[in-house]
C-alpha cells in the first residue's frame, strides 16, 4: 500500500488521543539516566524498522517510522534527556532550555 486511507488516519487520531490521556498520570520515580536510554533504544529501532520498510518497498511505512524515530529525539530534546543546541533539528535546543529555566 502506497497511501493512507482516512480510516488508517482516523484510528491514529483515536489511538493518539486515548494515549494521551493515559499520559498525563505522573509517575513516581522517573530515572532520567534509564529514560535517556531507552528513547535511544526506540530511536535505533525505529530508525532500522525504516530502512526495512525502505528495502520491501513499503514507502509509507518507512515515513511513519523514520517520523517517530525523529519525534523520539525531539521528545527526549524537550525534556532534557540529551544536550542539543540545533533548532533546526528539534524544538527545544540548548537557548531554548537556558530561556525557559530563567
């Protein structure tokens, strides 16, 4: 399949949405070393699963992944899990932060 259908795209909303809630509970104990990790993790893997979905030809696959690939990093840019100052490849950069803390 080469194209999202409305239905594909209506169930993401759904899903995001139902996440999203669930989300906002607070843990409590947050390991920042652990977390920074993990994002890692999931980025690498979302970056392989697009450059599988490249080679079988399945192009909107490849775009979905490589896109949370890239919202992992800009996720874990946000909450200060890596020292980033490069606004043009995240939202929050190294100024961004040092602003927002002031």
């Amino acid at each position: 399949m080469d194209k999202i259908e409305a239905k594909h795209l209506e169930n993401y909303f759904k899903i995001t949405q139902e996440a999203l809630e669930k989300a906002k509970a607070t843990p409590e104990n947050l390991d920042m070393e652990n977390a920074r990790e993990d994002f890692l993790k999931m980025v690498e893997s979302y970056i392989a699963d697009a450059k599988h979905f490249e080679k079988e030809k399945k192009i909107v696959d490849a775009f979905a992944a490589i896109n949370y690939a890239h919202g992992w990093l800009d996720a874990g840019a946000r909450i200060g899990l890596w020292d980033v100052d490069d606004n043009r490849l995240f939202t929050r950069d190294a100024k961004t932060a040092a602003k927002k803390e002031e």
